[in-house]
C-alpha cells in the first residue's frame, strides 16, 4: 500500500469518525431511555439543548426553546396513551414564550402523572413548563429560574418603573410603547403562570409562586434552587433517579478547546 493510498485511508476514517461517534452516543441514549421507561413505567420525553457538533465557521450555533421544539414534545406526548405517566427530562436555558407554554399546556392536560427532572439548569420558558407538571425533581445543585418577561434586552417591569419614575412629557414615544407592551406582557404571563399552577395548588398558593417568578422580584437570571422552590411554596424533591444523572453525560458539551475542568471519568468511593 503507498503512502497516497495510506492518506486516502486516513481521510476517509478522519471523516467517518464523527458521523460513528455520533451513532454510537445515540444508541447509548436510546439504551438508557428505554431503561428508564422500563423502571418507571413512563414515556421519557427530554428537552436537552446542547451545542453538540453544531456549528459555523468555528462560532457555536446556540439553542433555545423554538416552535419545532413544541412541535416534536406535543408530537410526543400524543403518541402516549393518556393514562401512561410522563418523565420530561429539561435542561435549557429557556426560550420562546409560545413556545413553552404550548408545551406546558400539552402537558398540563395529560391525565397521568407527569413528573419534570432538572438534573442542572431549567431556566424562563423552561421553568414556565416545569411549573405545568404535578411534581418536580431537582438535583441538589439544580436551578430553575424566574418567568418575568422581557421585551427586547429590557425586562418588562424595569421599563414600568421608568414610566413610574418620569413625567409623561419627559418620556419619548419608543418608551411609551414598549411600556404599554411591557404591562400587557406581565398580565399574560401571570395568567398563564395561574392557569398551569390551577390544579395543583391552592389559589392563594399559586398567586404567590405566580407574583415571586414574574414581576421583577428578582433579575432574569436569578438561581431558583430546590430550597428557594420549596419556600415559594412549589412541590419539588431532590430525588432524581440516578439514571437521569447518567443520560445527562451522554449530552455532552463540546468545546473548540481543551476544557478549564478535567477529572478521571471513576467513582470514587
């Protein structure tokens, strides 16, 4: 064999690696899905969004709760028989409000139980949808995250405060606007904050988890731990099967470079 037929060679294996690479991690993912359906007797349904390979020009391509996201969980969650319980899996930073509270509302008229994991991070739209869910289970270093709507880069109730704090004719037209937008954004949200958290909790309840997360109590990207949820009064444990924590490493992470965090892949005992 010459040294261009051992190149070739090279080149076509360098290429085909990725692709077998990625077959193997989905089949690993499907392995443990199944595995846990099996021990719960559910439909597992995750909303993981990874950068994965994704990617342009070497600059990440970041992803977000959209249409096609609702479009794929409805889809889902249809396929199961309404008296099987679901297992939604979230780890997103959040995304379209339509989006999520189309899902949220999916799964707010299952008839059986459903249960949302946050094994790390469930943040805005995505805390939106785990508030849809009859329980909740956080890892112990998990965070969910306020539902106050922003318009634009602005959060809506810091724009009221400026309409608050200025005379009229101090204020230009632009801001007006978005203040009327931003009221009518804050009532919307916590309508539909109510209407998930109906069933499940008491009224009085339910007004104060809806007053905390959407009017402007704390910044957008404020942690909402599993002790901070359990004081704002939502039902949440820190039982999250072990598996859960397992599937979550078969979503990894990739980076354009070594990693600031390295440790051998070994329980320690």
């Amino acid at each position: 064999m010459s040294f261009w037929d051992l190149l070739i060679f090279f080149i076509i294996a360098s290429s085909l690696q990725p692709a077998l690479k990625q077959r193997m991690l989905e089949s690993a993912r499907q392995k443990l899905i199944a595995k846990i359906e099996k021990k719960r007797g559910s439909r597992v349904i995750l909303l993981v969004h990874r950068q994965e390979t994704m990617s342009f020009l070497g600059f990440p391509i970041y992803k977000y709760i959209d249409i096609n996201d609702s479009e794929e969980v409805i889809r889902a969650i249809n396929m199961t028989d309404p008296s099987i319980p679901l297992d939604i899996i979230l780890h997103t930073p959040g995304g379209l409000v339509l989006a999520a509270t189309q899902i949220a509302r999916a799964i707010k008229r299952h008839k059986g139980k459903v249960t949302v994991h946050v094994p790390h991070y469930a943040m805005s739209g995505c805390t939106l949808i785990a508030l849809a869910a009859d329980e909740i289970v956080m890892s112990e270093d998990a965070i969910l995250g306020p539902v106050d709507p922003q318009i634009g880069e602005f959060p809506a109730v810091s724009i009221l405060e400026v309409v608050k704090q200025k005379a009229v004719n101090e204020i230009d037209d632009k801001t007006l606007i978005l203040a009327d937008i931003a009221k009518k954004a804050i009532r919307q949200t916590k309508e539909i904050v109510l209407e998930l958290l109906s069933d499940n909790y008491s009224e009085d309840v339910a007004q104060k988890i809806a007053n905390e997360l959407v009017e402007g109590k704390y910044t957008h990207d404020f942690p909402i731990t599993y002790e901070k949820a359990r004081e704002l009064g939502l039902k949440v444990n820190c039982c999250i099967d072990k598996e859960i924590k397992q599937l979550m490493c078969l979503y990894p992470q990739p980076v354009a470079k070594k990693s600031s965090v390295d440790y051998l892949w070994i329980p320690r005992k």
